[in-house]
C-alpha cells in the first residue's frame, strides 16, 4: 500500500513533529509512505475566503503530487474536508476524482482503512479530554455530532483506548467550537477568543491534564487561550499519542 504524505501549513510552520509522527505511525502500521517535496497548501484558506478561482493553481499541484498512490493521508481533518468537499476549481478529470476520493485523515484511516486494533508501543498515563474539530465532526465524520439522535460512535476515541494508561474525561460540551475558524479568527478575534476561553474553560474544569485533537490549528488557539487564562493544560496532537509520545 502506497501512501502519500499531505502535511498541513500549520504542522509544516508550527509544528513539524505532529507530520513526523505521522510518517513513523503509518510506518509502524506497515504502510509504504512517500512525502511530495513539491507539495504546498490544499487551498482551504482561499476556498474559505470565497477564492475560488485563485485557488485552482494549488489544487492542481496538490493533485500532480499525490495522484500516483493508493492513499492519502494527511493529519489535519479541516485539509482533508477541504480535498474531499471542495477541490472544485479544476475540471473534475478521473485523476482529480480520484485523489479527492483516496485523501483520508489519519484517524478515519487507522480507523476505518487499516482497521487498527492494537498499539502497544503507545502508552499515555494522563487524563485525556479529546478535542473534535468542526469539519472533522460533522465533515468527514469522526463522531456522532451531539445534536443528532443517532447511535454514539468515536473513531478518535476508539483509538485513545488502545493507548495503554490514558483516562478520558468529560466535557460538559464535547462539540462547541473551540473558535479557531481558520480565517474566522482573523475577522472576527474578540468573539473567536470568547469561544477559546470557554472551550479551555470547560476542559479545565473537567480535570485534564492534556488535550488531544487531530487538528494542530485548533490546539494552537486552545493554547493560547489557556496560557493567557493561567490554566495549566498542555496539547498534543493525537498522532503523537497513538505513536507512543512520551509525556
């Protein structure tokens, strides 16, 4: 099985360790995973912004690079969203169709593809709130949204109990937006900050000690928000979780 590695903008910028772990994971997993050096942006921040058309020059590329494998697989869902739901600014060709249906986020593909059922190189002794971003959520569907009466299903969380010593905890408000948006946060700052204290808020009184998510850009918001509240929460991305993250 072929894989082709998509590393956000925010990993590659911020936080490289989260694509490393992912590549040694898919490793570990038994995957044959090759990185793109040409690889740019999937165009969310363009398609966000009602850019359309200016984002068909980085559509192209992203389907030049990754159109030769089986899978792609990228640890970001709002990238993944974007793929699978909005590459749309360049004739639809079979090799188009075809990257956009092959391009999974890392959960949905332990989860759903490789079927992971054991991981016993990862260990996490901490008390565990799993943050879900939005368009992973109700996107690409990581979980059952709260507002829907549907039977309860996590595919994260299916995962976070393979992870020996971990200890989910609740939040009063599994599924409120942490307020990050991309470019939401950019427009509208006092009312995206609000919405990040109440997130860090909520978690810090359901007793973590870490919280995980699969999105880099949401936990960098969250931080923020709890160092400038003095809450003593850390963040990590799930992808250095299931691969054993010492902490």
């Amino acid at each position: 099985m072929r894989v082709g590695l998509f590393v956000p903008c925010y990993v590659d910028a911020f936080e490289p360790e989260v694509g490393i772990a992912t590549l040694e994971l898919l490793e570990r997993l038994g995957c044959t995973v090759e990185y793109p050096f040409d690889q740019t942006c999937c165009g969310q921040p363009m398609t966000n912004t009602g850019c359309h058309a200016e984002a068909a020059a980085t559509e192209a590329l992203f389907v030049k690079n990754f159109s030769g494998f089986d899978y792609v697989v990228a640890p970001s869902g709002s990238c993944v969203h974007q793929v699978r739901e909005h590459l749309t600014a360049i004739p639809q060709t079979d090799e188009v169709r075809h990257v956009r249906a092959s391009t999974y986020e890392l959960v949905e593909f332990l989860h759903d593809v490789l079927k992971v059922e054991a991981l016993p190189w990862a260990s996490f002794p901490h008390k565990v709130a799993y943050h879900t971003n939005c368009n992973a959520l109700r996107g690409i569907h990581h979980a059952r949204p709260s507002e829907l009466v549907k039977p309860y299903y996590s595919k994260p969380l299916d995962l976070l109990r393979l992870v020996d010593g971990v200890e989910l905890v609740d939040l009063a408000r599994p599924d409120e937006c942490c307020g990050f948006g991309g470019t939401f946060s950019v427009f509208e700052p006092a009312v995206s900050a609000k919405m990040g204290y109440d997130k860090v808020a909520d978690q810090n009184r359901a007793g973590a000690e870490y919280v995980v998510s699969a999105d880099s850009s949401c936990l960098m918001h969250q931080k923020g928000c709890a160092e400038r509240l003095g809450l003593p929460l850390k963040y990590i991305h799930i992808a250095q979780v299931l691969n054993g993250a010492a902490a």
